[in-house]
C-alpha cells in the first residue's frame, strides 16, 4: 500500500522470477477479489496460465489461480 497525496492506494506488481522482468504493473484504490481477478486475467490473456506465488496473504487468490 503506497500512500499519494492524503489516499492509499494498492500497487499490484507481477514479476517473473527467473528474469525478474515486470509482467504487468495496476494501481488500484481497494483490495478486493475482483480488482485480484482482473489483474490476472489480463496476464492469463497476455501470457497464458502460469504457476504463481503470492505474498501469503489471507486474500485466497490461489482459489482463482489454481482452478
């Protein structure tokens, strides 16, 4: 969470792990499933489904991810 201004903002970051190159970068003003969904969805059409890791949070993306 980054703050701007007087608001917090989410800054979603994917990364490739072996090459470290930034996949696809979102802000985002809330923390939500959906805003989850839709920032990997638009990497599953660019880049096709990919094993991921998360920060381990209590957020359940890996439900989307795995299935």
């Amino acid at each position: 969470m980054l703050k701007v201004r007087n608001e917090f903002v989410w800054l979603w970051i994917a990364i490739e792990p072996i090459n470290k190159i930034i996949l696809g970068i979102r802000i985002s003003f809330e923390r939500t499933m959906l805003v989850a969904e839709q920032f990997l969805q638009e990497l599953v059409r660019k880049y096709g489904k990919h094993p991921v890791s998360t920060d381990r949070g209590t957020h359940g993306i890996h439900r989307f991810v795995n299935s």
